[in-house]
C-alpha cells in the first residue's frame, strides 16, 4: 500500500496534510473463490481501511502486553503519548522526535512493530506539535516552547513512566532536534537511563550549517546543476557568524540539502516518509490538519537552537550510543564522532550506518532494529531488567 500512495511536496518542520484516497492491492479483500485474475485487480482502499489493516497487522497479542494512546500532563498541558509493547516486564525506550514539531508517532507504525517484541516503545508529541497540538491552545502556549521547557517536560515524562511502568531506570532516544532534548536530559539525570542514544545527534548548530553548505555547495557544482549552484551562492554567507539563523536561508540549504540526499541517501525529498503518516491508525484527520500549525514551534525555538553547542560537554555519567548515517549533512556525522571521542562516559560506542543519510529508523530499520537489541538492550538484561523476549 505504501508504495502506492500519492507523491506530496516536503517542507522541513512543515508537513503537508496530503489526499487520503489512494490505490493499492488487498488480497484478503478478494474471495478466495475468484479467479486469478480477479484477484490481481487493484482495488481502491481509502484511508480508514487502511488504517484498520494497519492496525490489525501490528495488533498488541502478547498476555502482558500494552497498547495505550494516551495524554499525560507535563509541564502543565496535556500530551499526548504513546506506549506500545509485547510485554510489559520489558525495558522501557522513550523515542524523542525531531523537528522541531515533526511527530514520530504517525510515521512509527512502520519500523516499530519489532522493537515491540523487545521494548515497551513510548512515543511522545512534544508541545506544539502533533496530537498535543490539539490537546492545547497554540496562541496559549507559545510563551512556553523554550528548550528548557521541553527537556523539563522530557523530565517529567520519564519519571512517569518510571513511576507507571515499575521502572528503575529506561532507554531514552533523541533523533535530530530530540537529540538535543535527549542529550540535555541525559546530562540532567543520567542515574534515570540505561543509556542515551543520540541518533543524527546535534552538537554545534552554527558548524553543523557551514559543514552542510559546503557539502551541499559541492554536489550542486559537481552534478553542474546551476539552479541549486545559484540558490545556495544567493544566501551566502550562511551561516553568518555570531548572527541568528535566517529562517529563509535555512529552507533554501535545506531544500538542496534534502534534494541531493544529505537528508535521505538516494531520495531526493521526504515524502515516502511523510506519506507514512496518512496511514497512521493513532492520528485522525484533524491530527494530520494540526500539523501545519507546528511551523510556530520551529519558529519560536529558532533562536536557542542557533546558539545551541556541547562541545564543552565532556563527560556524562551514563552509557552513550552515538547512531550516525554515513551520509548524514543534516547533523554533521563527523561533528557528533569527534564529540564522541573526548567523551567521557562509563561505555560509549559510535554505530556507523553506510548507505544512509538522516532518517535511519526510515532508510535502514532493520539494521537500526538489529543494534537496539543486540547492542543496547543487554544493558537492561544486565540489570535484571528485561522480559523473555529472547
């Protein structure tokens, strides 16, 4: 059915709420009594039977299982979470999204179903973004979309579900502008996880732009694709130094960026990914309508992501798995494996992902679903702290 759904334009931290009819071939739908070449019709399936197969394909069967989609309150608002897994004994891993306000909860249900065998997976929709988007005023809440907010409502969260779930301690993964909560948190408490896995991990905004120019630069020049060529010399100098990001000039590095695959190797825009979305058996019509609205967020956070920087970050009192797509330009590879290196830290590893840009749980699931519980997990086992999934 994926492969079936209609094309839609990308923008970064702005989704586009995209056609929800589309074609695709259901075999179950057809009696087994019809012909064979009956069966091989295309039969028009919308959306709400899709997200009904979906959602019957990833069906929580285990006895101790748990399935909830659920808000709790953090920081004052309702959030919206959710909280998946075969069994429940097993260790706990917070998924923190990127964006800002790019919700991995809709997308999930295509890469997750696995880790459910071996984690009780947590999605969470930070505030002004996704299904907290409807679950609170955006105008109200714009004041409060500070990092500090968002890492204390990151707090707040993993001490719930310690709490909820029986839990010492959990798994907790920042991807891309999560990273930076993740990592923030991780600092914070870092008596509270296992690990902290940073996946297209940010380290130094203001190096991580210049190091994607000048790699996006060169592949507009050696592919001698002249309209990119002329974009990207139009925003120069980018970044400035000491000055804020340009909210325009970012969209204009992140367009060729993207297009020339330092966002997904080989791909040359987001919407295989975003069209995951529309399928989503946790997001309605209006969940998938809020998301336009989630460009506040981006905006807002705009200013203390640009200064953001750990480079002074040189010990952390937990176990660390950096994450990182070989052709990662969106955050810098190279920037989050030197960091690594003069980390102290009781265990670090830096898993190399080849063939792969920025949306490794995407491009990659099963090579990232085979380090989660071959490399991270035991951790837990270790600690008397993992179910019989083996």
């Amino acid at each position: 059915i994926r492969n079936r759904i209609q094309n839609s334009l990308s923008l970064i931290c702005k989704l586009v709420l995209l056609p929800i009819i589309f074609t695709g071939f259901v075999m179950a739908a057809i009696s087994p009594s019809a012909s064979a070449q009956e069966r091989d019709k295309a039969v028009t399936v919308d959306r709400a039977r899709a997200q009904t197969i979906i959602d019957n394909l990833r069906k929580i069967t285990g006895e101790n299982g748990i399935d909830t989609l659920k808000t709790v309150e953090l920081g004052g608002i309702d959030q919206w979470i959710s909280v998946r897994g075969q069994n429940r004994t097993n260790p706990i891993l917070l998924f923190i999204h990127g964006g800002p306000a790019v919700p991995e909860m809709p997308g999930s249900w295509f890469y997750q179903r696995p880790w459910e065998d071996y984690f009780t997976v947590v999605q969470w929709d930070q505030r002004g973004a996704g299904k907290s988007i409807t679950s609170s005023n955006p105008e109200a809440i714009a004041a409060t979309i500070t990092v500090d907010q968002m890492v204390a409502d990151a707090g707040e969260l993993v001490a719930h579900l310690r709490r909820t779930y029986g839990k010492r301690k959990i798994f907790v993964l920042g991807h891309s502008w999560g990273s930076i909560i993740g990592l923030r948190l991780a600092m914070r408490h870092p008596d509270w996880l296992y690990a902290y896995i940073g996946m297209g991990q940010a380290i130094n905004a203001e190096a991580n732009e210049r190091l994607g120019t000048e790699w996006v630069l060169r592949q507009a020049e050696a592919t001698g694709n002249t309209k990119a060529e002329n974009e990207l010399r139009g925003i120069m100098p980018y970044p400035e130094p000491g000055k804020p990001l340009n909210i325009n000039k970012i969209l204009v590095q992140r367009k060729w960026l993207t297009y020339f695959g330092g966002m997904t190797w080989n791909r040359s825009d987001l919407s295989f990914q975003q069209d995951a979305a529309i399928l989503s058996p946790d997001y309605t019509e209006d969940d998938l309508a809020a998301r336009d609205k989630a460009g506040v967020s981006a905006m807002t956070l705009l200013p203390e992501i640009a200064k953001m920087d750990f480079s002074d970050v040189t010990e952390l009192d937990c176990p660390v798995f950096i994450l990182a797509g070989e052709h990662d330009h969106a955050t810098s590879s190279v920037l989050a494996k030197r960091w690594l290196a003069n980390l102290g830290a009781p265990q670090k590893h830096f898993i190399r992902f080849e063939d792969v840009a920025h949306e490794i749980q995407f491009e990659a699931p099963g090579k990232l679903f085979f380090h989660l519980v071959h490399d991270i997990r035991p951790l837990a086992d270790k600690a008397k702290d993992g179910g019989p999934a083996h």
